[in-house]
C-alpha cells in the first residue's frame, strides 16, 4: 500500500513512524515544503516548548461561576503520559541517542494576583485531589514564591499580593531536535523516504480512487499518486482540503493568529537558578495560545529565556507563504463563516488587531509587568513564532484539534493547533486507527503497539492511579527526567 503524508513537521513525521513499525511493508513519502524536518511551527522558537500537560495553562480549567471544569486538563495530561511513552520507546531504539536533546526537565508554575487568587486557589484544590497533579503546590507567601520563579519576583514589590502553583516535573522539549531525530530514523531505518522543496498545489481523485497529488518540486511540476493520504500541514491542511472535493470540506475554514516573543540568551547558571516556565492569565479577549509566560527554552545545548507570546493576526496560511495563498484557500461559502466568527468574537479580533501593531516598547512594558527588572537584566531581543490556522468549523470558532478522515478512509487530516505537538504521538495514533484500522488487526501490529505504548487508555491512565504512576516512572527514567 502507498500511503503519502504531506508535511515533515512533527505531526506527518509521528505519523510515518508509527505506520512503519505498526506495518514495515507499507511505502511511506513524505512531502514537505521546506528543506528540512520539523522547520516550520515545530522548529524550537516558533512555539513555547511546554510539554503541554496541563499544570500551569489556567485556560484548561475554564471557571464559570466559580465551578471549575478540569475534564480538558485531566485528557491532556493523560495524552502527554502517552507521548513521553512514545519518545521513550525512540530512546530505547536508539532513535534518539541522547534525551537532553529534545526534553529537560523543568518547572511548571502558574502565578496570579488579585482579583484571580480564588481562583487559582480552587483551581489548586480540584487538580492536586487528582493523582495526575498530586505534587501540585499552591503558595501565597512571597518569599516561598520567589524561591520557585526568582526571575520573577525578584524586583516585584512586597506588597503586591500574588499566587502560585508550582509542579517540579514539568518539560521543556524542542519539537525541531525531536522531529529532526524522528526523521532520520524513519529515512535510515524503516526506509520512509522525504522529499523536500516539494509544494502541494491540489489533490484530487484519479478515476481509480486513488489520490493524484500536484506538487512542484524545486520549480518542475512532479505528481505523487497515494492509496491513503494523511495531511499535516499546519495550516497548509486548510486549503488541501478544499481542493479534495470532500463532502465535509465545506464545514471549515481557517483563521490565522500569529505571534512574536522577546527571546534572551542566558548562562547555564541562570538557567540553574530560574529553571521554570511561569505562565499567567490571559487578557480579555486574548486566544488561549496568547496566555503571557516566561519560559526557559534549551536548544542546542544553550540556555535562553522567552516572555510572550504577542499575538497577531496575520492572513497567511504559514510563516513563508504569502496573503495570495490565503485568498486562493478561501471559497465563498466560507465568508459567511468569517463574518460570524467577526461578530461573535470581536473582542478577540479586535485584541488581535491591536497586538499586530504593538512594538518594542510596549512588549518591553509587558514584560516589566510580568517579572520588573526583566528587561534590564537581559539582552532581550524580539523574534517572529510560527503560524498558526485555528479551525472555524460550520461557522463557530474552535480552540482545539480535530482529526477528519474521508468514508472511504482514503483521506486523513489534522485541523487546529493546541494542544498540538505536546500530544502528536496520541493524536496520530488515534488518527492512524480511524483511518488505517486494518493496520491493528494483526497480532504482531497489537505486539508493537504495545512496545511503543504500554498503557495508552487515557481512561485507564486518568482512574488508575497505580497503573498511571507506574507508566510515568518508567518513561521518567528513561527520558532522564526522573525528579532529583
């Protein structure tokens, strides 16, 4: 069977492996826009980096008067126990010869002040009742405060009342490094091959139901036939799927955010003293990626510190493409669907609309409000995140994921993007099961799957806590993030 991905980011790369070692006959393309794995939204600074799993990002526990829902938080943390366990079967396999260079262990810390301490406070008290955020601990004594985030309390003054949660077992993990190894992996050793410099024009059907992919390579025009097609092109999916004809390409539409950071160097002994990613509540109107934190990123062995992020609204698919392309993926039945998203939502676009133009010195500002003393301490300059397309699906607009798959289970795709790569190996291995369920039937497939994933029922994950303590020690180790 030819199964042909489009995109080399983490999502299409997760996807190749895990169908090459569920099924080693099966031939695996990938095409991929840029010139290398894992350079566009998965590349180390155009995302944050949090292992994603729901221990500081208050937009997971959404309170409506004052009844707090962690039902999102409990699903996402359990989805990145069942990533790390992918991760740790690559460093098993000798995928990844060394852990340090795509996850380190770091700080996860939420802080707040007046009027959302209560909040916080509740927050606190229904997450550590769960042994998923067991080590959880909530503060509102300055000192033990700043003993967690000194970067941030530093120069903050003590009268300013504030609180915190910390847990010590959170992640910092470089999507670009773990896509890169990935990628290598699947070339050299399950003999996935990936063309680069190749641009999807449009997909269609061939009179044998097979899909005919146009692509342009290096400036030629060059066409893929595939049996199955998975596309994960960030926001690139968007327009692919309005040019599949299929009968639920109608329902959605994209809507493009942006985003910039400040980003600071910083010495291995700054970086020992502040380890943490500390994130805060987000302004009125602000999209869910657009919640302030300052984080400690690892790539390549340096240390740096990133504050935002600064949202924009940008109409381009990804970063690199232009407006033209955005206009060319729009159809007419989906102006309606803007224009609602316009109305329903016009606080958000209107804080889009001013972020866009937001410069240096009211980022600067921002972040003396977050941490003071910040923006003198550091050499801080600012630096373009990636793009990313959030999902308007049948005119509402969506803050998550959603896999589609065609009837015929010819077709996959992975539209939105939060949680995104934190949960890619879960997401595309419920994706590969919708859309290549034979693939599981064989007990040597079953075998496999549970090599890779030896516990990935989120259920099981979320109710057992012995099982889910087990799972978690055991990848733990491996990753060598195992607490000191």
């Amino acid at each position: 069977m030819n199964v042909t991905i489009i995109g080399a980011g983490i999502m299409g790369t997760t996807f190749a492996v895990l169908a090459k070692e569920l099924a080693p006959e099966l031939d695996v393309t990938i095409l991929e826009r840029l010139d290398g794995p894992g350079a566009g939204n998965s590349w180390v600074f155009n995302n944050a980096g949090t292992g994603h799993e729901a221990n500081c990002e208050l937009n997971y526990t959404p309170v409506d008067e004052e009844v707090i829902s962690v039902e999102k938080a409990l699903k996402i943390h359990a989805q990145f126990n069942v990533a790390k366990q992918f991760w740790a079967y690559l460093v098993e396999k000798g995928a990844i010869k060394e852990p340090k260079t795509f996850i380190n262990r770091t700080k996860h810390c939420t802080i707040v002040s007046e009027p959302s301490i209560p909040e916080l406070k509740l927050r606190y008290k229904e997450m550590s009742a769960h042994h998923f955020f067991e080590q959880m601990r909530f503060s509102e004594d300055f000192d033990e405060i700043k003993s967690w985030i000194p970067f941030t309390m530093e120069e903050r003054p003590r009268s300013d009342k504030m609180a915190a949660t910390v847990i010590e077992t959170g992640t910092d993990v470089n999507f670009g490094a773990l896509t890169e190894q990935m990628a290598e992996y699947a070339v050299k050793t399950l003999g996935v091959k990936i063309e680069y410099g190749t641009h999807v024009k449009r997909v269609h059907r061939s009179p044998s139901g097979s899909w005919l992919i146009e692509t342009e390579r290096r400036g030629s025009p060059v066409r893929h036939k595939a049996d199955v097609l998975f596309v994960g092109a960030g926001g690139g999916a968007f327009p692919i799927l309005k040019k599949s004809h299929l009968p639920f390409a109608r329902r959605f539409t994209g809507f493009p955010v942006g985003g910039r950071f400040l980003q600071a160097p910083i010495t291995a002994e700054q970086a020992e003293q502040y380890r943490a990613k500390t994130y805060g509540k987000a302004k009125v109107g602000a999209p869910p990626m657009s919640v302030p934190h300052l984080d400690l990123r690892v790539a390549d062995g340096q240390y740096y510190l990133l504050f935002g992020p600064f949202a924009s609204f940008k109409p381009v698919l990804e970063r690199g493409r232009g407006f033209l392309d955005y206009l060319k993926s729009m159809r007419l039945h989906d102006i309606p669907s803007l224009l609602n998203v316009a109305i329903e939502h016009f606080p958000l676009v209107k804080y889009l609309v001013s972020e866009t133009f937001k410069g240096e010195k009211s980022m600067f500002e921002e972040l003396e409000s977050f941490a003071p003393g910040m923006s003198k301490k550091f050499d801080w300059k600012p630096v373009e995140a990636g793009q990313r397309v959030q999902i308007i699906r049948d005119g509402d607009l969506q803050m998550g994921t959603e896999i589609l798959v065609s009837r015929d289970k010819t077709y996959g795709t992975l539209l939105g993007a939060s949680p995104g790569a934190s949960v890619s190996p879960e997401v595309m291995l419920r994706c590969l099961e919708q859309l290549m369920p034979d693939l599981f039937g064989k007990p040597e497939a079953q075998e496999k799957k549970k090599e890779m994933f030896p516990e990935d029922n989120l259920q099981t994950l979320s109710h057992d806590a012995d099982r889910y303590r087990e799972i978690r020690d055991l990848v733990n180790a491996r990753l060598g993030i195992t607490p000191e």
